[in-house]
C-alpha cells in the first residue's frame, strides 16, 4: 500500500469515527457503534469501512440506518479530510468482534471448569 492510500485510508477512518460520534438524526441509528476496518481501493473509487453494533439486538436496523445514510456520512467526512475527491463510502457489517468475543468467553469457561474440577462422589464405607 502506497503512502497516499495509507494517509486517506486513516484519515477517512478518523473522520467516519467523528460523524458517527456526533450521532445522527435517524431513529434507527442506535447503540455503540464501533468503526472496525476501512480499506479504500487502490484506484480510490471506492472505501468499504467495516462497522460492528452493540447490542446485536440493534445491529440490522442500525447497519440499515448508517448505509442509507452513506452520503450524509461522505459528505461530512469530505468536509474534515484535506482531498480533492473523497471515494464512494460502502458500509459492511463485521460481526468478528462479537464471534471473538463469544470464543474468549467460551474458553474462560472451559479454564475454570478444568481449573474448578466437580466434587467427588462421597465414600461409602463397607459394613
């Protein structure tokens, strides 16, 4: 990766975070929102930005939300990002955290159970 994409990549990712940190007015844009990855293409027609939503309950509408609201978000990121021309903004959802996040939590359940083996069965004694 060039200088230059590498400079508008984070710089693109910078400004998505600030947007969405000011919120927008869309009822279904609800929960914490975390910016994950933004790749831009290297002919800079396009940048596939990688968000994740907690509660997974709220994820589909506010994915639905934040892509329909895509060329407000572009918009207001040109106006905080020093370029000629701001690449085409295409939103995927990244649910890799919340499968790590269940993974870890998995395995620290297995490590106390090893660690925490059940109790032994009484001893009886033989009369």
């Amino acid at each position: 990766m060039n200088r230059r994409l590498e400079h508008l990549t984070s710089e693109i990712e910078r400004g998505v975070r600030e947007v969405l940190a000011r919120g927008l007015h869309d009822p279904r844009v609800r929960g914490l929102i975390t910016v994950t990855t933004v790749r831009v293409l290297p002919d800079f027609s396009r940048a596939v930005i990688g968000i994740s939503v907690l509660p997974a309950e709220q994820q589909e509408l506010t994915f639905h939300g934040i892509s329909a609201a895509a060329a407000y978000i572009r918009r207001e990121v040109g106006e905080l990002v020093n370029t000629r021309e701001l690449p085409k903004f295409e939103f995927q959802l990244d649910t890799s955290l919340k499968k790590q996040a269940s993974l870890l939590a998995a395995l620290d359940r297995a490590k106390s159970e090893f660690k925490d083996p059940p109790p032994a069965p009484p001893e009886t004694s033989a009369l």
